[in-house]
C-alpha cells in the first residue's frame, strides 16, 4: 500500500510543476522599514526598528508558550521567522508553509473579533499563531511527507494545509481558550460562542462538513473559526488532551487517508458517529440554559444574509446602520422604522469596530474604512471620511491618518490613532480647510493601556473611556484636562468576569448605554449617574450589544443575533428587563497582573541576552527551498522532456527564482526566472532555452531550439480598493528571441541561429469593478484590456539539408489584440448579472493565437487562418442554490451550482462577405464551485448550438 502511494506522490510531483512556474510568490512591501531581527531559542523575529519593545514582548510571549503548544500538537521550531509589521491596520497574523515563517501586523484588532480578557493584542495573536507554526512542523514518524522533505520541506509541511481550516483553527482557539490567562480566549467568549449557539438552536443547524470548512458565501464567515474550536473542545474533553496530537501523527503517516480517517484511528468512532455524540451533548448543554425574555422587536430587513452594525437614531422615526447583505452592496443605510423602508446612503467599506459619529445638528456623519495603499502589498490604512446625511456627498477627512472610532467634540473630533501593539486618543480640528494635511493633536497615549472607544456626553464636557488594561475592558469617566490622572486609576465601572463595550450617552447626559459579556451572553446595560445605579435593560438568549437611544431617551436600537445573521432591533422603555445589578459586581476590579499573560522572571531575565542587530537579506535564500522533478509535454507531440525545477524567495519575499534543467532528445534544456520587488515596481528577467518540434519535408520531424532572454516590469496600480475596484495593470517587456534546427538528417547538421529583438506592452484597467458576496461575476464596472507585440529584426539564413534548401527568417511581425467588457445587472436582487464583451485581433502573421477569443461552444475550430478577427461575446449567470454543505471523511464540499446563459458571435471583418461568413453560437451550462479537501474548483458542462450550421457540441470547459 505504501508503495503505491509513493509512487502516486511522485506523479503528482512530476506534473504539478509546469516548466516556468513561479513556486514562491513575491510582494512589495513599503520602503524605510529599517528591518532589525532578534535571535531567542526557538525564533528569529524581524521588526522595523522603532518596534523593539513589542519584538521582546513577542519573544517572550512565544518562548513561554513553546512547550505547551508543542506537548499539544507536536513540532519542533529552531530559527523560526516572525515578521512583525506596523505598516497595515487591518490586523491579522498568519502561518505559511511556503518560505516557512509567520507574519503579525502589530495595529491592534479593532471592534470585538477577540475576547479582551485574554489581554492585549499581542497575547492573543502570538500563541494563536505558535500552535500553527509548532503544527506545521509536525512530521510525525518516517512517512511520504517526510520522504516529500527530502525535496522540499516546504511542500510537506504543505501537507497540513489539507486538513479542513477548522479542524486547524479549532486546536488554536482551544488553546488560546484554556492555556493563556483565567476567562481568555474566544471560547470562553460570548460574542464568538452565541453565534454557534444561536445556529446551533435554529433550523439552519451546521452539518459535520460545515463545521469544518471555510465559508464564503454563508454567514458567518468565521464559521470554521466557530465550529472548529466547539468540536475540538468537546474532542479534547471527550477523548483526552492527546486527541489532536494522535490524530495529526496518524494523518502525517497515512496523509492520503485523508483526516477523518485520523480520527477514526484515535477515537475509534467514524466522524458521523461522532457527530451525533457532539451533537446530542450540545443538545443538552443548550437545554439546561434559561429561557431568556423576547421583549424586543426585530426590524425586518429586506435583503439575505443581513448583518447589521450600530444602529444610530437619527430621528423619531429612523436609524442609521452599517450593513452588509448577500444580494446589496455594503455600506451605510438609512432605515424608516414606520414604513420599513430603506435607502442606501453609502456604499463603502468600515473599520472592524463599526464606530461613526454623527454631528450635533444631524448633519454629518463621520466614519472609519481601510483604505488600500496603491502600490504596496497588504498595506491598508484607516482614514475618516465625512459624509453629508442630506446629499450624500463625502470628502476623506485625513490622508495616512491612521484614525478610526471618531466622536464629535465641539468642533474637533476624538478619534483613535493606531499605535504599535496599542492605540491612543488624538483630536482632530474641524473649523480649517485642508483638515486632510492637518495633523491630529495627541490627547491621551499611555502605554499598557488600549483604548477601545470615546463617547462625549451631549450636555456637558464629560467623556466615556472603555479601555483595556491588563486584560480588563473597564469604561472611564473623564474630561479633556483630566484623562491622564483618571485613567491612571480603577475604571469607574469594570466587571470581574466580563469586559465592557459600546459607551453612548443618553440625549439628557445623565445615563450611559453600554454592553458587556458579563452574564452567559451580551446584554444591554444602563447607568444612571446622579443615582449611581447599573440596570441590566435586555435578556436575550444569543445577546445584544451596540445600543443607541432615541432622540427622546425612552427606546434604545440595538443588534441583536438572530441564528446565522445580526439584525436591528428595538426595545422600548417600558419593556426593559429591569434588573438591578448590585454594586459590588460592576465596581470590582482585578490586578491587571491576575489577569495578564504571566512571563516567568527567570525567563525576563533570560531575555536580557538575547541578541538583536540589523536585518539583511543575504545570498543564503538562493539555496533552492524546493527540488521537484517534473514532465512536460513538447507541444502537442505526445513527447515529454523530463527534468527538475528549483524554487525559492527571499525570507520577506521580495526576490524569488525559479530554475528548471531538463533533458529531451540528447540536449539540455534550461528555463530561468527572476523577480525582484524591492522597489517599486520592480522588474522580471526570465532567460531560457525550450525545444520545440518542426516537421521539414523528406526528413520528418526535426527539434528547433527557441532560446530567449526577457526583461519585463509587471506596474500593479490599485487606483481605489473599496466597495468598487478600480485599477490599472501594464506590463511592458522587451526580449530577445533565437532559433534554429537541431541535428538535421542526414549529416545531424546544426542551422545557425536567427534571431529577433520583440517588444511587448500589455495593459488592463478596471473600473469601478463591484461584486456582492453571492454575485459569481461583477454586477456593474467595466474592463479594458490591450496587447502589442512586434518584432524588430529581419534575420535570416538559408540552410541545406537532403538536398533541400530551408530559408529561416524572423520576420517584422506585429500583432495587436483587445477587448472591453462591460458588466450588469438588471436583476441584482438575485445575484444574477450580465456581461457583455468586445474584442479584436489583428496581426501580420501569427503572433497570437486566434482561438483564444474563439468559445468552446463551437464544435469546430472557426476562422483559424484569419489574421482578423471581431467577436462579441455574451455571459448571464444565474444562482441556482448555495449548497454550502460537504463532508469530512469524503472531503468534497460543495458551494454552489449555478447556470450559465451565452453567446459568442466571430467574424473576419477584412473579408468581402463578413457578415455571411461570420459564426455565432448560443449556449447553455451548468457549473459548480467546490473544494477537494481545501482547494478550490470550478467546473461546468455546457452544450452549444450554432443555428446556421445546426451543429450541436457538448462539452466539459470554460463558457
């Protein structure tokens, strides 16, 4: 068994990579980082310079850590590369297997994705990422990954990458639940657990796949996140702490088997049985919780998959919310509570905590998006934007502000400032022109404390400061000329075992609004400050959080969660819950040290020595991470040359190569490829010689030998990365090409070789491209795109062979082809859209290949001689369902199914009768998205009909 499967792995291995494929991406990263790396037992850590003190954190955090999440998983980590940029606000972290390292943007995460009571932003990212890493690492006993590492450890660890995303996540949220600090963690997190509840109690239930696997076009989007970590944690307490660790040995050994076999193998139950215990265990678990009061209203919101954030009164009888739905497109709406309409204000998209502040007088709003650098990779910045209530019309307040959470304050705005690890109080004035260039004022920056939000009291000078403090989310009350002395002190209200967010004054400033995760779920809370009195005012099962009051102060909007979706509601006064909460529970606080993540002494200690210095990339990256064997046909002639191919990038992937040698008919062959992106816009060398094969009369077929060097420079330029996509692509290249023939009978003579200069230009812009999340094609922008090649030289020799004569020429050639499309959709509601597209070629001899603008409806091939050629193509799709389901031991899950209406109509138009001799065929199929394990697929059959020949061709492809 064994045997077969090594030799099916090196099949795999052989076709998988392509002649010039391009193994190890590369990036650009923004310049004057001043890289510096620190050196600790298990890791290499590389920061920008003025982010020391968070790299030692980091250090200390991992090293504490190290054998926790190694007796948990496996692993072993030596040098291991941590990248730690400040350069991004879209926080994230991650774990790749290719050029084995991990990257953290140190901006903390905004709004409420983490548990606060794990700590700061760097304890909860750290560790989470450490599991993955020591994960990765894990090769297990003497198998076909470790056989795979001989070649490339890379690609095996790789191996990891196919078990399901939540079976990998769900390992990290169990230990970041019951390894860090007392009550971290997201599964010790309502606002992460409510949403598993919440599903798990309706009819929409997640099956065993689902559970597992990524979703992208059902809410929630972190479901694998969820799901993994509930199934996981039963796993662990069910079958021991050992469980996970068992069942990735076993995997690595028999990979192929796929990881419900693993568990399987450890648990002696197959993953349907063991979706029934877990299920019927959450079952009771679920029924032993109260029934909690439904006092509230739900707005209904006339679109799917609605996910509704902060609701805001802007009068009596409407709201403003962010949302964001299946079928609309995201952005800040406008909602008439009477007669339930509602109004698009704003397309766009929002910081990760959804704060916007509206103006006094109603007017204005302010808001927070990321806003994506137009040349550098995964650089995104948070800018404020104002917008007009009255006429939508906006203007971008700041340009690399870095702002998000705003709150007016007399004619300044509060805002938050992102900081390394951490965030600050800044304002900003509102009353000069040119507040884009203004530079916002610092108010409040202490280190240790992460604020969270701002809410200024409408009456009076008074704010409300929820802040985080060594894992404790408590909320301050504070002035302008006070805050430093304030915050320095207890919060005002704080809860043992709960964390508090969403500060909004009452319209009299004598009552605050706030939710906490105190109780089994989020709830709504109010204060009252002249009576000093806390009262929880909602009860919901799955939880409420993100209140406002209306105008008048005697109903409060709030989002509530309802199965997989976050929808407004209200709740008037008279139908508060009520319950008083005791003062002893929202004025108690924790030594911020009982609940931070606790570093040893000896370890602080030991950290002193270790060693820091500049970072350099060095020549160590061009030893080949990679060495693959590979088999690629030559032509369409059924011959193969075989070789193998060399890969690697440097550590922060700026420069990559590819290198293949292969030999086909007694010679050596070459095909070499460099990119470098470490200054904008960088440039791409490839030098190569390729056979090809050439039929000459009397003789047969001969091999010509094609050999080249080019010199390219790919120019990205992301113009606007927001709700629309607008952007422009060029791509100029100049090369120089030679041929000649190899070993002509009778004598195996050599030609000598012809050779041309050829330039080549290619370009695309899109604009104002935009995609809602169950849309399989953009429903409106549009798409131009143009390619010139021609051919400077005119080289030419003639060469005898068998008494024949063969002239070889590089003649001056030039081929330009084209093409616009546009995009629709008359029935977006649906997620149904339309595109319709242009496109040209004209060439003096064969530069490009014709065909390509051709369809593969018809069942011949059309005009294939033709140097000319116009078509008009069509494309409609047509949702049919979201199957969003799979399984786990059979790792097919499926997406969605949808039809696909078109048309391709082609003609020359140079020839005397083009119209009469133009081809049009109308076509219909069927396609479906879906995942092997964790690669993606899409795949269709479709039959065209061409009427003016009544030719019929079913057919497996593009259409």
């Amino acid at each position: 068994m064994l045997r077969h499967l090594v030799a099916l792995l090196f099949l795999w291995m052989c076709y998988a990579m392509p002649a010039a494929a391009q193994f190890y991406p590369t990036q650009y990263r923004p310049p004057n980082q001043h890289w510096q790396q620190l050196k600790t037992p298990h890791f290499n850590i590389i920061y920008a310079a003025e982010n020391d003190s968070s790299a030692y954190r980091m250090g200390q955090l991992l090293e504490s850590d190290y054998d926790r999440v190694q007796s948990l998983v496996g692993g072993t980590l030596s040098d291991f590369p941590i990248i730690l940029n400040n350069y991004s606000d879209r926080s994230n972290g991650f774990v790749t297997p290719l050029h084995f390292r991990s990257e953290i943007e140190l901006p903390p995460i905004k709004g409420k994705g983490l548990n606060p009571q794990t700590g700061n932003w760097l304890t909860n990212v750290g560790p989470h990422e450490l599991v993955h890493a020591l994960q990765l690492s894990n090769m297990s006993g003497y198998n076909i990954p470790r056989l795979v590492g001989l070649f490339s450890p890379d690609l095996a660890r790789s191996f990891h990458t196919a078990i399901p995303s939540g079976m990998l996540e769900g390992i990290a949220v169990q230990h970041e639940t019951e390894a860090l600090t007392p009550h971290g963690g997201r599964g010790h997190y309502p606002y992460f657990t409510d949403q598993f509840n919440a599903t798990f109690s309706s009819s929409q239930r997640w099956s065993m796949g689902q559970l597992f696997q990524v979703s992208s076009r059902t809410l929630p989007f972190n479901r694998h996140y969820i799901g993994g970590y509930e199934f996981t944690s039963w796993l662990q307490q069910k079958y021991g702490e050992q469980t996970t660790r068992k069942a990735l040995d076993f995997y690595m050994d028999y990979p192929f088997l796929g990881y419900g076999v693993a568990l399987r193998h450890v648990t002696g139950q197959w993953p349907n049985e063991l979706y029934n215990h877990f299920e019927d265990d959450q079952q009771s678990q679920l029924a032993e919780e109260h029934n909690r009061s439904e006092q509230s209203r739900v707005l209904s919101v006339p679109f799917d998959g609605r996910n509704i954030r902060r609701p805001q009164w802007v009068s009596g009888h409407e709201l403003l919310f962010y949302g964001s739905f299946y079928n609309a497109r995201p952005g800040f709406y406008r909602y008439d509570v009477q007669e339930q309409n509602l109004e698009l204000m704003k397309a766009t998209n929002s910081t990760g905590d959804y704060r916007y502040a509206l103006s006094p007088d109603g007017k204005t709003l302010v808001y927070s998006y990321y806003e994506t650098d137009s040349i550098y990779n995964n650089a995104e910045k948070t800018e404020l934007v104002s917008v007009s209530l009255s006429d939508g019309k906006s203007r971008q307040l700041t340009e690399n502000g870095r702002l998000y959470a705003p709150a007016f304050e007399g004619n300044s705005l509060l805002a938050l400032q992102t900081r390394p690890a951490s965030s600050r109080i800044v304002s900003l004035s509102l009353t000069t022109e040119g507040t884009r260039n203004s530079k916002p004022a610092p108010v409040f920056n202490q280190p240790g404390t992460e604020i969270k939000a701002v809410a200024t009291n409408p009456v009076t000078e008074e704010w409300a400061v929820v802040a985080n403090r060594g894992g404790q989310q408590g909320l301050w009350f504070t002035r302008a000329g006070t805050i430093t002395r304030d915050l320095k002190g207890s919060p005002d209200l704080a809860f043992e075992n709960g964390s508090i967010f969403d500060p909004e004054w009452h319209p009299e400033g004598n009552r605050i609004l706030f939710s906490s995760d105190a109780s089994s779920s989020f709830q709504l809370y109010e204060y009252n400050l002249n009576e000093q009195k806390l009262t929880q005012i909602t009860d919901l099962r799955f939880g409420a959080f993100e209140g406002s009051y209306s105008p008048g102060g005697d109903s409060v909007a709030f989002v509530e969660q309802v199965e997989n979706e976050r929808l407004p509601a209200i709740l008037s006064r008279n139908n508060f819950y009520g319950k008083e909460i005791p003062n002893a529970r929202f004025t108690q606080t924790k030594e911020a040290e009982n609940n931070t993540y606790t570093i040893s002494d000896s370890l602080i200690n030991a950290s002193q020595q270790w060693t820091t210095g500049p970072y350099r990339t060095g020549g160590s990256w061009l030893k080949p991470r990679t060495v693959l064997p590979y088999v690629d046909e030559v032509g369409n002639s059924g011959s193969y040359q075989a070789g193998i191919g060399m890969h690697s990038n440097s550590l922060l992937a700026d420069q990559s190569y590819s290198a293949e040698i292969s030999y086909f008919e007694d010679r050596g062959w070459y095909d070499i490829s460099y990119r470098s992106k470490q200054f904008f816009p960088g440039y791409k060398i490839r030098l190569n010689s390729r056979p090809l094969l050439r039929p000459l009369q009397d003789v047969g077929t001969v091999v010509q030998q094609n050999r080249s060097l080019a010199l390219s420079v790919p120019v990205p330029i992301r113009l606007n990365q927001n709700v629309y996509h607008t952007s422009l692509y060029l791509e100029p290249e100049i090369r120089y090409n030679q041929n000649r023939l190899l070993d002509v009978p009778p004598d195996g003579q050599n030609s000598d070789f012809v050779g041309s200069p050829v330039i080549n230009l290619y370009a695309q812009f899109n604009y104002r491209l935009q995609q809602n999340i169950r849309d399989l094609q953009p429903n409106t922008g549009l798409t131009i795109y143009s390619e010139l090649e021609h051919y400077l030289g005119s080289d030419r020799t003639v060469f005898s062979y068998s008494g024949n004569e063969l002239t070889l020429s590089a003649p001056q050639l030039t081929g330009l082809r084209g093409g616009i499309y546009g995009y629709l959709s008359p029935l977006r509601r649906w997620n149904q859209s339309l595109r319709l597209g242009i496109h040209a070629l004209t060439q003096t001899g064969f530069v490009f290949d014709n065909q390509s603008q051709v369809s593969e409806g018809f069942s011949e091939l059309v005009l294939p001689q033709s140097q000319n050629l116009v078509g008009f193509d069509t494309r409609y799709t047509i949702p049919l369902t979201y199957v969003d389901d799979g399984g786990l031991l059979l790792p097919v899950f499926l997406s969605n199914l949808y039809l696909v209406a078109f048309s391709n109509s082609v003609t020359d138009p140079t020839e005397n009768r083009w119209i009469a001799q133009s081809r049009s065929v109308f076509g219909l199929g069927i396609r479906a998205q879906f995942r092997l394990s964790n690669l993606a697929f899409n795949i269709g059959v479709g039959v065209g009909y061409e009427p003016t020949r009544s030719n019929t061709r079913f057919f497996i492809g593009d259409f």
